[in-house]
C-alpha cells in the first residue's frame, strides 16, 4: 500500500508547492488583515466559507492562518499584524507542510488504493473522520482546524453530514470550508459559515509567483499572467510553448473582428486540434469563454498589447447569448468525440458575427 507522503496531494501542480508548503501569498493583503482582526477581537466565527474560483489562493490563505492560529493558540495574545505569514522553520509551519500536524484535518476526495486515482467525491466516511478527531483530546494545546478541499466534491450524503456537525461545532473548533462555487452548496451550510470571498488575483501578483518558481521569460510572465484571468493555476498552464502559440493565434483571429479571417482561424484550429492535444483544447477554450464573458459584462481587456481591444458597441446581451451556444457546442464536442477543429472555426465565426452591428 503507498504511503501518504508517495501520493501527490490532489491537484497539486507539479513543480509547484502544494498550499500546505506555500510561504508566499499573492492575493489582497486585506483578507489577511480581515482574519487577524477576527481572531484577535474574539469573532471567530467557528466555520468560514472561502469562495472563489479555482486557482485564486483559498487553501493557501486556509494553511496560513492555521498556521497563525496554531503559532499564537491565545486570541488575546496573537500579534496585531497585517499578515498571517509564519515562518517557514517555525514548528507549526513545518509540521503542517509536511501534512503531520494532529490538530489539523483535510478533508477532500480520498485516494482510491485499488485504482491507484483519486475518487470523484468527497465522501461521507470522509466527513465522518471529523468525529474522532473533534472528539479526542487534541494532540497540541489550542485548535483543532478541518479544512474541507473542496466542499464543492462532496456528495449528497457527505454534505448532510456536515451540515450536522457545522449546527453543533465542538469546542475550540474551526471549520475552513473552500468552495469554487459558493452558491451551490446547500444553503444551510451557506448560512452557518461566514463568507469570505476571495477576488481573482491581480496580474502583478501573478507575475510574481511565476518569476519565483519558473524560469520563464518576462514576456511570457506576463501573458501567462494576462491569460490566466487572475488564476495562477491557470495561469501555469499557458507558460508553455503551445498554449503561447494558441493565445497569439487567438489575438490574431480576434483583432480582424468583425471580419473572419478565414486563413488564421485555420491555422489556429490546426494547432488546437492535433491528435493528443487535450490541454491545447482546454486552452483554446480558456481563451474563447474568457474573450465572451468580459464582453457579455462590458469588461474592457487586461491589455491590448496581448488581446485585441473590445467592441463596445455590440449590444451586450447578443455575446451571452453566442456564449450559451458555444458552451453548448463545446460539450459536445467533449461528450461525443467531435471534430475539434470544426468547432474552433465554427465558434470563431460566431464571435465574429456577434461583433458585427
């Protein structure tokens, strides 16, 4: 049977630090203010809901105030500082990183030994382990903290379960609840967590993470960053060569609109459409759902010098409507092995159409 430490933490990148181990934090210094603030005034809400999309930073906040709050146990004797930063060497640091502190749970999709992958949801023998571990003595003085990572995986019966134990919280617990969609967990736990909703990062934050842990050129930081739509994750995924390509190719095809330019949308479908190329496809939609939506909300572009500047004066309903059909398109596409560049060239010719008056 592999051991904990040999299995790679769930959607960890590779290359990357797992939240557990980050020392940095990118997002809004506000947020940790917000936390300390609370913790020290004695309004610790016992469960929070950390909302926002994928790749934002929520666990990464979560691991560092259970490492402030672990460090500094005493509300009234905690710092009043404007970060939650720990360092790296401190004992509540390096136990957490290295996934062995015993007052801290992670709850997520657990490994599957017999199919060597993780589970497609979090399960309810999963929620159950928080009844052991609230209901033993803790094995350091202070909190006992369970994440959930993400609450969004659990099924119907794991999210029942939790809803129980957030209505009658053990003592000197906390519950750090991460979600990438907020807004479809049951509304009883919605309404027995405070919300915290983290913003998408800014491209300078991003910028900074990448120039740390890769080698990139500053050129390709920056459209990484651009690209990524305040999502680091995301943003790691356009650092390669071919998803540089694909965003140029994009650029191109989208800068003659409202005319199509038939020969670069060939070339960019020929690109996004190889055989095996499963991340250039994601890419490509990455792109084309982000270029839609900052336009069905009026949003002008992160920056002109890598995407083309926006149409202001399509009417705005007219993009949300050519985004339903292109994420109908695309499931299709998905669900029954259709041909991909077909449908590049058939969605680029509908953003074409939609920007003409």
């Amino acid at each position: 049977m592999a051991e904990a430490a040999d299995i790679a933490r769930l959607d960890q990148l590779d290359g990357w630090p797992a939240p557990e181990e980050q020392a940095e934090w990118y997002g809004d210094a506000g947020v940790e203010r917000l936390l300390v603030e609370a913790y020290r005034g004695g309004r610790m809400h016992h469960a929070w809901l950390i909302g926002g999309p994928r790749g934002i930073g929520k666990a990464t906040l979560a691991y560092r105030f259970v490492r402030f709050a672990l460090t500094h146990p005493d509300p009234a004797r905690a710092p009043d500082v404007d970060s939650l930063a720990i360092a790296p060497d401190a004992p509540a640091a390096r136990k957490i990183a290295a996934r062995s502190h015993p007052n801290v749970l992670t709850l997520a999709r657990p490994w599957d030994e017999k199919g060597k992958r993780y589970m497609s949801s979090l399960t309810i023998d999963e929620i159950r382990r928080t009844i052991p571990f609230f209901g033993s003595t803790a094995g350091e003085a202070g909190w006992r903290i369970a994440i959930i990572d993400s609450a969004d995986d659990m099924n119907a019966n794991a999210a029942n379960a939790l809803l129980k134990i957030l209505e009658e919280p053990p003592k000197r617990s906390l519950f750090l609840v991460l979600s990438h969609a907020p807004g479809r967990l049951l509304p009883t736990i919605r309404s027995r967590c405070r919300r915290l909703d983290l913003a998408p990062l800014e491209p300078a934050g991003i910028e900074r993470a990448l120039a740390q842990f890769t080698d990139a050129e500053p050129d390709v930081r920056r459209f990484a960053a651009l690209a990524g739509e305040g999502s680091l994750r995301r943003a790691i995924r356009f650092l390669d060569d071919d998803a540089i390509a694909i965003g140029r190719a994009f650029a191109r095809v989208t800068a003659q609109f409202p005319r199509f330019d038939a020969s670069a949308a060939h070339a960019l479908g020929d690109i996004v459409a190889q055989r095996g190329a499963d991340e250039a496809f994601q890419n490509y939609q990455d792109l084309m759902f982000d270029w839609l939506g900052r336009r069905a909300r009026g949003l002008p572009e992160p920056d002109a010098a890598v995407l083309p500047a926006a149409i202001a004066a399509t009417p705005l309903a007219r993009f949300a409507e050519v985004w339903e059909k292109v994420r109908h398109s695309s499931a299709e596409v998905e669900g029954l092995n259709l041909d991909r560049k077909q449908f590049v060239l058939t969605s680029l010719a509908m953003l074409a159409r939609a920007t003409r008056m």
